[in-house]
C-alpha cells in the first residue's frame, strides 16, 4: 500500500510537470487523457493486490 502511495504521487507531480510544459490545449488534454488512463489501471491492480490478500486470508482460515 505505502508502495502504491509513493509511486502515485510520484507520478501526480510527473504529471502536472508535464502539463505546465504542454504546448497547446490539445497536448494538454492528451496527457490528461493518458494520466487518467495510467491512474485507473494503477487503481484496478491495487484493487486486484488488495483482493488477493483478502482471498489468501480467507482461504487460510
């Protein structure tokens, strides 16, 4: 979890670098779009990290 927090705003302040440096409204919606694309997947594998160690807990008991 700490790993996945760290990483995140890692990638936050990498993000808003990129889009204070974005030539045109266009770049900038292009990076939005992958950065939101980046954040869900990052999201659903945590989500799938965190319902692997649930499911490991209830198959050990």
């Amino acid at each position: 979890m700490w790993s996945y927090l760290r990483k995140e705003s890692e990638a936050a302040v990498a993000h808003f670098r990129a889009l204070s440096s974005a030539k045109s409204p266009t770049d900038a919606l292009a990076l939005q779009a992958q950065e939101m694309s980046r954040t869900l997947n990052a999201a659903l594998s945590l989500g799938q990290d965190l319902a692997g160690l649930t499911t490991g807990a209830k198959k050990k008991q």
